[in-house]
C-alpha cells in the first residue's frame, strides 16, 4: 500500500471515505478478496488526497481503478 501516514484528513472527510469504502465493497461479487479491498481504499484515499469530497465520487473512482486493474 502506498504510505500514506503523513496524511490528515478532517473527520468530515475520514466520514466521507469510510462510506465511500462500504459502498464500494457492497457492490463486490462474494467473495470479496482483500486484494480488491486494499485497492479500493488505495484509491480513496489517493482521490481524497486530491480534494474529492463527494462519497458517489470516491466510490465511482475507486471502482472504475479497480476495473481498469484487473484488466
């Protein structure tokens, strides 16, 4: 996982990303490996990182990774 222990987010934005997160797990076909998770919250967390704030963006940019990746 890329570090990112220098990162602060407001608890408004952790909120933000731990919802994102489940929403985009819930979409997973079982079972969810968590290789898939790890890329996910990778993604988030890189997105949030960027100013995204918006939990349907975080999710919508987290899958479309994930997608691309497995390709």
């Amino acid at each position: 996982m890329k570090n990112f222990s220098n990162a602060a987010f407001a608890p408004d934005v952790i909120a933000a990303m731990t919802a994102a997160l489940g929403d985009a797990v819930a979409t997973l076909p079982e079972p969810v490996h968590s290789a898939h998770v790890d890329a996910l919250a990778q993604s988030i967390l890189r997105t949030a990182s960027n100013g995204e704030r918006n939990v349907a963006v975080l999710q919508r940019m987290a899958l479309m990774e994930l997608q691309l990746a497995e390709r």
